[in-house]
C-alpha cells in the first residue's frame, strides 16, 4: 500500500499511552475504529492544551502531501511508533 491509498487521522490527546490504545483495541467508537487507524507514524508534543488545539487545526487544514512529507521527515518508513509500548499477547500467552 502506498502512502497515497493510507488514511491519515490527526488529534489531540492528553495521554498519548491511553489514546493510542484506546486506538488499537478499538474501544472508540469514530473514525479510527470505522477505517481501522491503529498506527501511530508521527507525534508532537506541545506546552499546553491551547498550543495543542491550534497545531491540530493547523494541520488539519495542510495538504496531504505536507503531513506525508512531515510524517516522513521523521518516520521514512512509516513504522508504528508504539509499536513496544503495549504488551505483546501472543508472548504473554507462550510464556504462561
């Protein structure tokens, strides 16, 4: 799948763990569950809530190819930032 065919979701969270599993399990119903965003690829931290709510509608309002190019500024491959933040099942099940 290329970058162009993926669907990118912005928002403001303030807790990022939290948000990003409430992501991957599904526990929301929204867009993210609807075309199932379980990646996160990019995130910024910001001083406080109002800096937080005016970067978010400043990047819902670039291009797609400035938030791909910003995304890959720093995540070439679009590797899933979280991906160790959470434990692994499938270990958790072998292991018992």
């Amino acid at each position: 799948m290329t970058n162009k065919s993926k669907t990118l979701y912005i928002g403001v969270t303030n807790n990022l763990l939290r948000r990003v599993n409430e992501h991957k399990e599904k526990l929301v119903e929204g867009f993210t569950k609807k075309y199932n965003i379980t990646k996160l690829v990019y995130f910024e931290t910001t001083p406080d809530i109002n800096s937080a709510i005016k970067r978010e509608k400043q990047l819902k309002n670039w291009y797609r190819k400035w938030k791909i190019n910003l995304i890959e500024s720093v995540n070439k491959n679009w590797n899933d930032l979280a991906e160790s933040w959470f434990n692994n099942k499938d270990a958790e099940t072998s292991s018992a």
